[in-house]
C-alpha cells in the first residue's frame, strides 16, 4: 500500500499544477483577445483612412465621387443645352408630373457661366447678379462642365464635416457595420480554435516553470494529434527524461566517485595507523600495500581525467595511418604473462597481412588492452580470449571474445556505462571500478568508430570495434 501511495505522489509531483496552468490559460487568451481587437481596430481605420484619402483625391475627378447634386444639374444641362425651366427641379410643384429627380436644394446656390444667379437656396432666380446677394462666409464651390466647357458654379455653405468624409462615411457606414460583426466573429472563432494553441501552451509554459524550479520528473499529458504542438510536448518530454536522467546519473557518478575513493583512502589510511599505533609493524609488506592502494587510487583518478576529457572531446588524439595487425599483436604480448599464470590463451585471428587505418595508435591499443583486461577477469581457468581482426567494406572490426560468464541481456545496453558492474555488491575481486568499457567507448567514438557487445550463443561476451579504413 506505502509503494502505490509513493507513486502515486510521484505521477502527481510530475504534473504541473492546476491553478498554474489555469493562470497561464486566462493570460494567454487575453493576449489573443487584444489582438484580435488590435488587429480589427487598426484595420477598420486604416480601410476608413484610405477610403477618405481615395474619395478626397477623386472628387473633381470621378464623377462617382462628386456631389450627386452637381451631377444632375450637369445631366439636366447636358439635356436641354441651357439653364432655362430649371425651376422643375427647384420648384418640383410647379411640375408635378416631371420625372427628374427630386433633391434638396435648400442648402445650394447655382451660378451661371455668366456669373449670374439661376438658383438662391431652393428658389429659381432670373439672371440675377451673384454682386447683389449675400454669399456665405466659408464655402465649397463645385465646377460644372459640359462637353469640355463650364456651364457654371454649385455653391454650399461649408460645413464642418468635409464632403469627401460625409461621402465616406455614408458609404462605409454599412461596410463598417459589416467589419464590426465580422471582428466579432473572429474573436469568437478564434476563441473557440484557441483551444488547440492555448491549452498546450499553457502546460508546456506550466511545465518549463516546473522544471525551472528543480522538478526535473514533471512530464506533459499529450493528447495524440499530428500537429507542431503535439510534437512540442513530445520533444519536451524528451528532454526532461534527459535532464532527469543527467541529474541521476551525475548524482549515482558523485556516490560511485566516493565509494571508489573510499576504499583505497581507507586502507591506506588502516595501514598507517595500525603502524603508528604499533599495531602492524613497519616493514616492506605493509609499505607495499599501502603504496600498492596509492598506485590504485592514482589509476583512478587518470581513468576519471580521461574519461571526462573524452566526454567533452578535449583530449588530444595524434592521428596517423596504423596497422591495427601489428598492434593487436603488440597488445596480446603485453597480457600474455598474466594470461599464462591464470592457464588463459590469447589467440589472434585474422585473413589480412595489414590493416592500415587512422587512428591515435596509442589510444586504440589502450581500448584493445582494456577489452582483453576486461575479459581476463572473468575467463575461467584454462579458458580462451580471442582477437579478430576483419576488412569490412570501408570498415575495419576488431573484435574481443571469450568463453565467460557473458552478462545478462537486462545489463548489456548499460556495459558502457561509467561505474557499471554486472555484480551489484561491487566486491573488488569481481573487477575494476568500471571505467574500462565507458573510456573504451568515449576513445572509440571519438575517432570516428563504434563500439557494441553481445553475448554469444555458446556462452561468453563478444565486444566489436569498428574503424573506418584509410583511404589512399
């Protein structure tokens, strides 16, 4: 009961809060909402703007644009070749049955080409001089032309609003009306839509807080969708398993660090005391294997300098053609007295007479070295270690096999790992600190290669290097 309450308030740490992803929700949608109003705001008035500008820059020119008013005395003009019986349209009582158009006049003047009055504010006047009548203060004035000549002068009191801003807004009016609902539907609209943007925004923000304050578990819901933002959950997802993952294995380096230290500081420290003390007396035998554990806490250390060196593609590797043959039997003759005292063979196997490639020489036979001490510590008595040398393609393989124990298949994708032993008590005498196969991986890879291991069907471990082959 105690393991499922753990996780359950595990699967609930990981989780982002409600109240935050609701907070962050709300502040989204607003920014959203401003912008739609924004961008409906602006656009209204910049097409309201460029309407005004469009109708004040064409109203002498189109007659779309001009005054409706200037446009029928100039068709009535056009018509009847003068001014005379314009009283129809002054005075539409005067003709009842007359067809033209019926306007308001009261708020106009006409003054002929002759500069004479033939209509004072709604009222037919007969060529009565402009001099004699009282005009107003501020007026707009419109030409009227016919066939290419002036046929005389429509004037209006000025008003306050401009005539091409009156036409504008009589025109836009139903546009603007139109603008209106449509800002209002796509702010509906894109309330409704925001559902697919807002809410994985807000637990992908929700979540980076969370990380941001030392919760590296915290984990996003993904709903199955085939769009950018799902794929922007499952990439954060990732990457919070990386950096948990990171953290962990820092924290497990840090402890594996101190055990490994521990040990050798410990003994050292034992021998010294027991020899103050006089518990253990000061001979050759007790130097040695105080000094034997400085020498063991050395290699450790350089093991951890190289590996972190490697790690960060800091060490400096000499590059030059090698022949992996002649190294491999190099390497073989170095462990072939501690191979003779535990009743071990080494054997090499290979068709070529050279295999020349790349590589730092040195660095390459600290990997064949490491393989072979590794397997030397877990091959029986009487038993073998063979080393394979082969041509690939453009590859060259060097691989490392014995007749062990192998390892479990749950442990082989961690074998590479720093600190990994197959033996979880970590008793000394079942190997090194585990370093070994982790730098082999970091000097491999670092020149190009690849390492992997397998176990073999008929028993043992199988570890392959692959090169690329220099190319004359």
């Amino acid at each position: 009961m105690g393991l499922d309450t753990n996780l359950l308030l595990n699967f609930i740490m990981s989780q982002p809060s409600a109240t935050s992803i609701k907070s962050i929700k709300r502040r989204l949608i607003m920014i959203l909402v401003r912008a739609f109003l924004v961008v409906g705001v602006v656009g209204m008035v910049a097409l309201i703007g460029f309407t005004i500008f469009e109708i004040s820059r064409n109203t002498e020119k189109n007659p779309f644009y001009r005054d409706p008013n200037a446009t029928i005395l100039e068709a009535y003009y056009l018509g009847r070749g003068s001014w005379d019986g314009i009283e129809a349209i002054v005075d539409p009582d005067l003709f009842p049955n007359s067809k033209l158009i019926r306007m308001d006049w009261e708020n106009f003047i006409l003054i002929d080409q002759y500069g004479r009055i033939v209509m004072y504010y709604g009222q037919y006047s007969s060529n009565l001089p402009s001099n004699v009548i009282k005009m107003p203060v501020e007026i707009e004035q419109t030409t009227l032309t016919a066939r290419g000549r002036i046929i005389g002068t429509l004037i209006s009191e000025k008003r306050q609003v401009s005539r091409p801003v009156r036409l504008t807004l009589g025109t836009m009016n139903p546009i603007f009306m139109v603008g209106v609902l449509l800002v209002l539907l796509t702010v509906v609209i894109g309330v409704l839509l925001m559902r697919r943007v807002v809410n994985p925004l807000s637990e992908v923000i929700a979540a980076s807080e969370s990380v941001a304050s030392g919760n590296l578990s915290t984990r996003i819901k993904l709903k199955k969708s085939k769009d950018d933002l799902y794929d922007l959950g499952v990439h954060f997802n990732k990457m919070t398993e990386a950096l948990e993952r990171n953290n962990n294995e820092r924290r497990a380096m840090l402890a594996d660090i101190a055990h490994e230290l521990r040990t050798p500081l410990s003994v050292i420290r034992g021998k010294l005391e027991g020899m103050m003390d006089g518990i253990y007396p000061s001979n050759e035998t007790n130097i040695a294997q105080a000094l034997e554990e400085t020498y063991l806490l050395e290699r450790l250390v350089e093991d951890l300098r190289l590996l972190t060196l490697a790690e960060t593609r800091q060490l400096h590797f000499e590059m030059k053609e090698t022949d992996l043959v002649d190294l491999a039997r190099r390497t073989i003759g170095v462990f072939e007295p501690q191979a003779d005292s535990k009743k071990v063979s080494i054997s090499l196997e290979t068709i070529e007479r050279d295999l020349i490639t790349t590589v730092d020489s040195q660095r390459i036979e600290q990997v064949i070295g490491n393989l072979i001490g590794n397997a030397l510590r877990f091959v029986p008595e009487n038993g073998f270690i063979q080393i394979s040398l082969a041509r690939k393609g453009e590859n060259a393989e060097i691989t490392v096999s014995d007749n062990g124990p192998g390892v479990k298949d749950e442990d082989l994708p961690f074998i590479f790992d720093r600190f990994f032993r197959s033996e979880k008590s970590r008793a000394r005498a079942s190997g090194g600190a585990g370093l070994g196969l982790a730098i082999c991986k970091q000097l491999v890879e670092a020149q190009g290669g690849k390492i992997s291991a397998a176990n073999k069907p008929e028993g043992g471990l199988s570890v392959k290097v692959t090169l690329p082959i220099s190319k004359k």
